[in-house]
C-alpha cells in the first residue's frame, strides 16, 4: 500500500484540498503501478518550514511504497506531485522536495543475512 505524506507551512483551514487528495491518489496508482483503493494520502498544513532560507510556501513529501520505486518513477513522481501542488496550492515545484522509500529494499535477502558461530 503506497503512503503518501506531505506537510506544508501554507494554512489550509478553509482551503479545498479535495482535488491535492484525489489527484495525488490517482498520480501515485498510475504512476508506481498500484490500484487507487491501495493509495494513502496524507496532508497537513500550517508546519514550520523554513526552505532557501526563508518561509514562503514550500511543502515535503514522503512516499513510502512496497516495491514499484525506480529512478524512473521518482523522477516522475517528483514532476507530477510537483506540478499537482502547484496547481491547487500555489507551491512553486521548486520550493517542493520529496524523499521516496521503498520497502522491499530492507527485506534481507540469503546473503545478506550474517549468523555467527561461536
């Protein structure tokens, strides 16, 4: 089940963000390959973020999937999601980081697992 959080300084009492949630669920299904109905998506307003210095709207996002993460995807993760916030917050793509996390790449594998013998 991909989760999607992001955080922004921006207030968002009184802002309709049914689009940012309906748009970012159907960007991350189409784009790591998951069905909408496993999509998460998480959004908080009015956190402290200072970006380049000072505090103009900016946001960060982590996106936390099993599987389906290449460069590929993050790359167009990061300019979909970007282009998403833009549009219905006024977060300029630049002003917009997100750290991607893939799951299956903790899962130990025969030869990473280390027994020792005492």
């Amino acid at each position: 089940m991909p989760c999607l959080y992001i955080s922004t300084n921006l207030k968002l009492d009184g802002v309709d963000t049914d689009s940012v949630f309906s748009e970012a669920t159907k960007a991350v299904a189409r784009i790591i390959g998951r069905p909408e109905k496993l999509v998460m998506v998480l959004l908080k307003g009015s956190v402290g973020i200072s970006f380049g210095g000072n505090k103009e709207a900016a946001a960060y996002a982590e996106l936390i999937s099993m599987g389906g993460i290449t460069r590929k995807v993050k790359r167009e993760l990061i300019s979909t999601l970007g282009t998403i916030l833009q549009q219905n917050l006024s977060i300029p793509p630049a002003r917009f980081f997100l750290k991607v996390f893939d799951t299956t790449l903790m899962r130990p594998s025969g030869d990473d697992i280390i027994v020792s013998k005492l």
